[in-house]
C-alpha cells in the first residue's frame, strides 16, 4: 500500500484523478477499481507491489506490432480495473474486488524481466491506469536498466493520468471496444462518456509514445459499419493515417457467453472500411494465418512483414525499415527481428 499521486482534496472528500471517473471518496471509501481507497483524508494504491498476473508474452500479444517487432515482454497485472466489460476474459482478476497478489516491489519486476530475457515491461490483463503508481515506480527503473514500457489500457484518462505516463511509456495501445458506440460502452463497459477515450488519443499523439489502437468487435451487439467508419475517420484526421488499427474477434466469456465468436467475415468488412477512410496499417487479430495479420506496404502493396499469430515468419524491409520492394518507408520503430523460432510465451517463476 502507497500514497496515490494522482488526486486531490476537496472538502470531507478526496478525488481521484486516475481515471475519467474521477470517483469522489469520503473517508473509508473505496474507488469502483476497487484499489484506491480513502484512508485519513488521504488517497491510497492498495495494490501496490501486489501483482496477481505474470508472464511472459510476444509483444505481438498486446497486439503491438510497430514497435520493438519480435520482442519478448514481461507482463504484470493486478486485480481491480476502471471498467466493467461484461465480455471481459481476464474477469477473474479485473473484477475482483479485493487486493490479491504475490509481493512483488518494482525492483522485483525489473529483475525478473531481465532474468526472463526480456526487453520490456507490459502493464497489462488489467487496466493500468488504476495502478499507475505501481507502474511509474516500475517504469522509471526498467528504463535505468535498458527495458521499454508498455500500456494495454482502455485509455479512460484525464489530463493527471497523461502528463504521467508521458514520463515514462514507450508505447501504448488503447483498445476501444464496440467501434467506440457510446451506446455499447454504456450497455457493456457501464461508462457514460467515450470523450476521454478520444481525447486520451489525440493527447498521446502529441507525445513521444508509439500509439496503436485496437478495436473488440463483438458480433450482434458492437460491430456496426458505420460506427467503424466514425472511428477510422476519427483515426485518420486526429491521430493520423499511419496508425495502426487492429480490428480483434471477438469470443464468448464472462457474461457475453452466449455470443458467437466474431465472423471472420464482419472483421473482413472492418477492414475495409478501414482502408476506405485512408488507413495505412490495418489489422485483423485473433484470426491465426489470416493475410490480413501482415504489414503491407502503402506503396507497393506488396506484404512486408508476414506474420502467423503472434509469430514473424517473413521480413522484407531493409536496415531503415524501408520497403525491399519499392523503398517506401514503414513506420515501424526497432530493427529487425531474430527469424529464430524462441519461447516467448511462458509463465514465470516467482
């Protein structure tokens, strides 16, 4: 348990400014997160060097597939989370309500990564933003030791939570869920404003940190074309065409059990609606050995990098990331990855 950075006084109250949220806390209350609590008028991470998740993963899990290709990240969660997914696959952690974990400092995280070979940290299975104390400490001392820091968030921030990050992220994927609907992440997240979502992204695209955003496409209930559209334009004129948006199927869990899986056919027509609205690097997840898992080149057309699931299994860029083909330049940051098969998807031994 630490002192929160993120808050402030107002009154009998402390406000949290975590999240968008920004729950409003008399003495003894605890956050919907369920691990930010009033104590004495003061703002506590219950949470703190408790992680209850660990691992270590491609970085193409995230999905993060511009940044560090090939990498081996060590990934860390806690129990709590800012929202309710009612399709959430880490359910058991992120709503739980209570503080659970093995007792791992932020030096712990750091060493262990780097005895697991590891070349970054990922903030993940929950949402970071809840924790984001734990994570700064973490994150300030994996870039002494040479590891960059990731973020797998919904991106339900304020102005606090940005200027923070900024201190220490190397990269970020925001997944939006349902095309971004309002009406979905009401229904389904229980939020009743997307505008931070949006305003997170335009706000990260004025920083250093490698942005990429996927995008949950539930079947039946979130995987309108139009609202597609909305988002990829949005993508387009605020953030920019050459970032990378993910379309991620969909499958059945928590209390969305009774879905189907996402059609292969509907994350097709995401895609392509995608591409319409200008989107250079577009991407559908979930689907091992789709081509539409590949980087083609916004020039030439042809595939640049030819992935199977989280796998590398072809690279036709040159030592600038240029396209071998017709030189173009691909916005891919980090060089070429090791084309020898590893293990880059175990647990990890506390």
């Amino acid at each position: 348990m630490k002192e929160a950075l993120l808050y402030r006084k107002e009154g009998d109250r402390v406000i949290c400014t975590a999240c968008a949220r920004r729950c409003r806390l008399k003495d003894g209350q605890t956050g919907f997160c369920g691990v930010r609590k009033n104590i004495d008028g003061k703002l506590y991470l219950l949470v703190y060097g408790k992680t209850v998740a660990v691992n270590v993963d491609p970085i193409e899990k995230k999905p993060v597939t511009h940044f560090m290709p090939g990498s081996s990240i060590f990934s860390i969660g806690t129990t709590g989370c800012s929202w309710a997914c009612k399709y959430c696959q880490n359910y058991d952690i992120s709503q739980r309500r209570e503080v659970a974990g093995e007792k791992l400092e932020p030096q712990d995280i750091v060493d262990l990564a780097i005895k697991n070979d590891c070349q970054g940290i990922a903030y993940t299975y929950n949402e970071p933003s809840i924790y984001i104390e734990y994570a700064y400490d973490t994150g300030i001392i994996a870039h002494r030791n040479g590891l960059f820091n990731i973020f797998v968030s919904n991106g339900f921030y304020t102005e606090d939570t940005v200027e923070l990050v900024k201190k220490f992220l190397d990269a970020i994927t925001i997944d939006i869920k349902g095309n971004g609907s309002l009406n979905f992440l009401q229904k389904n997240v229980l939020i009743n404003d997307n505008k931070p979502i949006f305003d997170t992204l335009i706000a990260l695209k004025e920083s250093n940190i490698h942005l990429e955003i996927t995008d949950l496409v539930v079947p039946q209930i979130g995987d309108d074309l139009e609202e597609a559209r909305k988002l990829s334009k949005f993508i387009h004129d605020k953030i920019g065409p050459d970032t990378p948006l993910h379309f991620l199927r969909f499958f059945p869990d928590y209390k969305l059990n009774y879905l189907p899986p996402t059609p292969v056919e509907t994350l097709e027509k995401h895609y392509k609606v995608a591409k319409d609205e200008g989107l250079n690097y577009v991407y559908i997840g979930n689907v091992p050995g789709h081509p539409l898992e590949n980087t083609y080149c916004p020039n030439c057309g042809r595939a640049v990098i030819e992935r199977f699931g989280f796998d590398i299994v072809g690279w036709h860029l040159n030592e600038k990331n240029e396209c071998e083909y017709c030189g173009y330049k691909i916005n891919i940051i980090g060089p070429k990855p090791s084309m020898v098969p590893k293990n880059r998807f175990h647990p990890v031994e506390i």
